[in-house]
C-alpha cells in the first residue's frame, strides 16, 4: 500500500509495509532526528482498498505502529475488510492508533455475504433470524422488502457484497506495544544448509552474533558456508553479492560492531557517502568509516534548489543586492555549486564531495589560469541566468 509521508520540507511515497530496519531508513531519509512520529496520508489515486473517509487526510503517527496496521490489514480476509469498513463509516475515527485497534475486534462484528436487498431478506428468512415469518409461505414474502426494511432499521449496512452490523462492534481491551529494534544493522534468515530450512532463523547482529557461531559449531561448518537465504542491510547500497566475498560473514559482524558504536547523525552520513558514491564492497564500506570527517552533510536538503537558496543565505555577504539572482534557476545554481564541491543532494540530504565543505566560497585553485578561471565564472552565471 503506497503511503505518502512527510515531515517538515521532506516527503516522499513509499510502498509499506517494511521490515523494522527499513523503517528505520525512512525516518533518516525523513530527518527525524528524535521519536518515530510523521506525517502521512492515504492517496486516492492509488486505489488503496480503504474506505473513502480516510482518503487525504493528514495524520501524525507512529511509523512503526502504521506499518503494523498496513500489514494487519493487508492480511484481512474480504468480509474482515467489510465489517472494518462498516465500523468506520459509522464511526469514524481520527488516529492510526484506533484504526490499529479495530483490526483486533473485528470478530465481534457479524457478516453476511450477500449481494443484495433481496438475498439479504432471504438469508434472514431462511436462517431463522425473523422467527415472526417462519410460517409464512415463501411465495407469499418479498425478500426485497424484507431486506430493505433491515437495513432502514439501522441494524447494519452493505460493504463490497457483505452485510455488517458494525453497531455490535466491541472495542479489544488490549494494548499494543510494538519494540522498536535498536543498534539493528543485519539481518540473516540463516540455515545450516538449504536442505535444513526448517532450522533456519532470524538473526540480527550486532546483537544475536552468537546465535550464527552456535549454529557454526553445532554443524562444524565455517560461518560463510551456512545458508543465508535472505540479507537484509540498514546500509542502502549493500548488495547481494557482497556477502559473497570470502570471509564475508565475520567481516559483516566486524562491521556491525563498528557500526554499533557511530553516534547516529554520523552512521547517517555513511548511508549518505555509500549512496552518493554507490560504495558496496566491505573494503569501500570500512574505509567510509574512517573517512567520515572529511565529508560535510546537510541533512536539511530536499532538493538542488534547496540548497541553492541555503548556499546563497550563507556564504553570500549580508549587503549582497538579492535583486540580482532574483530571476535566477536556484536549482541550476545549486548544482551548479554541488558540482564544483564534488557533491551531490542524496535521500539524506545534501553532501559534499572528500575534503570538500558545503558552505565556503568558491575560489580558483593556484594552478588555474586566469582564463580558465574567467571562463568557469562565465559558465556559473549563464547556468544562474537560464
């Protein structure tokens, strides 16, 4: 289900639901720099199967707990999806949270497949619910009328070819809690051997590395010739060929640790610096680390123009005349300005190339020539005038 998110400058779309360490990701790409609350909403044009009362509107929520309602609702069989449509059209609710809880107390609210007016009156007949008409000759009744007089008794109403009666919904006295992993930077679904799923499990390191070492000694196999069927990685540019490195899986714990002990703004900046220069071998991946003081992050950065304007605002003196780039492409400036910084905007916001900073004025290296100096200016303000 597509699901368009915001927070302050920063929006995006994306499809949930996603594994906890995606999450993860989103609320970085979001810059949400504390808790796990944004912004979102359900577009229409994306046909979601929801009720129209949900359509546009803006809610704040819980990442993890929207993801968890996609995914419950999702896995609804049709006549769940129903009876959760007939309790919001009769109650409708303004939180992720209350639409989360009434996908646990959808029991509680009774079903009937039926199509029409008719089939409903005789589903009713028929199944003893109107003990007044068992006697009554069926050529004698019209089942239309008898359903029509159902459902203007308000005792419940037509979703996608179900009956509801949503007034009979209970709420579930449960709270829901959901533990939101920390310090999580891989996952394996690892087994001993592909012929030993039903042995496989789920490990997270840094946290769970002793699990693979147990499994390692149990099967007096090396770490990289277990089978991991599946990989997931906090990194974005970590690929499935690169735990087939030798020595791989005791390199990846390795990273993990490291990893583990970044504070958070900068393992963000090594998502940013893998990203921008697509690094996805463990060696690239080890060497970003070491180098992360020699790159400068924006995370404020949604786009070129952003951060043409940014630039501008900062570097250029507090008497500069505004008037004349008034009518220039800040967008064409701020990648004019990136490209010379060896930098580029990524999901996480503006970076700057190595040893290079964001916001410093641009000056002409000593080995340029006054002409190839005169020329760049040139180039830099046609690239503003367009």
């Amino acid at each position: 289900m597509m699901i368009y998110l915001e927070n302050g400058d920063k929006h995006m779309s994306i499809r949930f639901p996603l594994s906890a360490i995606r999450l993860r990701d989103v609320l970085d790409c979001m810059n949400v720099l504390s808790g796990t609350e944004v912004r979102c909403r359900f577009p229409r044009y994306e046909l979601c199967d929801l009720p129209d009362c949900v359509f546009e509107k803006y809610y704040t929520a819980d990442i993890y707990k929207l993801n968890l309602f996609i995914d419950r609702y999702e896995q609804l069989e049709n006549s769940e999806k129903a009876a959760f449509k007939s309790v919001l059209m009769r109650k409708p609710v303004s939180s992720i949270d209350e639409m989360l809880e009434i996908t646990y107390g959808l029991d509680t609210v009774p079903t009937l497949a039926c199509y029409s007016l008719s089939e409903l009156g005789k589903t009713y007949v028929e199944s003893g619910m109107m003990p007044e008409l068992k006697d009554v000759p069926k050529e004698f009744l019209n089942f239309e009328s008898i359903g029509k007089a159902i459902v203007e008794s308000n005792e419940g109403v037509f979703v996608d070819d179900f009956f509801c009666k949503p007034n009979e919904y209970s709420r579930p006295n449960i709270e829901i809690s959901i533990d939101v992993p920390e310090k999580e930077f891989f996952r394996f679904f690892v087994a001993p051997s592909a012929n030993d799923m039903d042995k496989a499990q789920w490990v997270s390191l840094p946290r769970d590395e002793q699990l693979i070492y147990d499994m390692s000694k149990r099967t007096g196999l090396p770490l990289d010739a277990l089978w991991y069927e599946e990989i997931e990685s906090a990194l974005p540019t970590f690929k499935d060929g690169t735990y087939e490195e030798d020595e791989c899986v005791d390199e990846i714990i390795r990273l993990s640790k490291e990893l583990a002990e970044l504070p958070h703004h900068k393992f963000v900046k090594l998502k940013a610096i893998l990203a921008a220069e697509d690094i996805c071998v463990l060696g690239g991946i080890f060497d970003a680390i070491d180098s992360l003081d020699e790159y400068d992050l924006d995370l404020m950065i949604q786009d070129e123009s952003q951060f043409g304007k940014t630039y501008a605002c900062r570097v250029f003196s507090t008497n500069f005349d505004w008037n004349v780039i008034k009518d220039c492409d800040m967008y064409d400036f701020g990648q004019a300005v990136l490209k010379k910084k060896l930098g580029m905007v990524t999901d996480y916001g503006a970076l700057s190339g190595r040893g290079q900073k964001l916001y410093t004025v641009i000056t002409s290296s000593p080995e340029q020539t006054e002409e190839e100096t005169e020329d760049e200016h040139e180039d830099l303000e046609m690239e503003m005038s367009q």
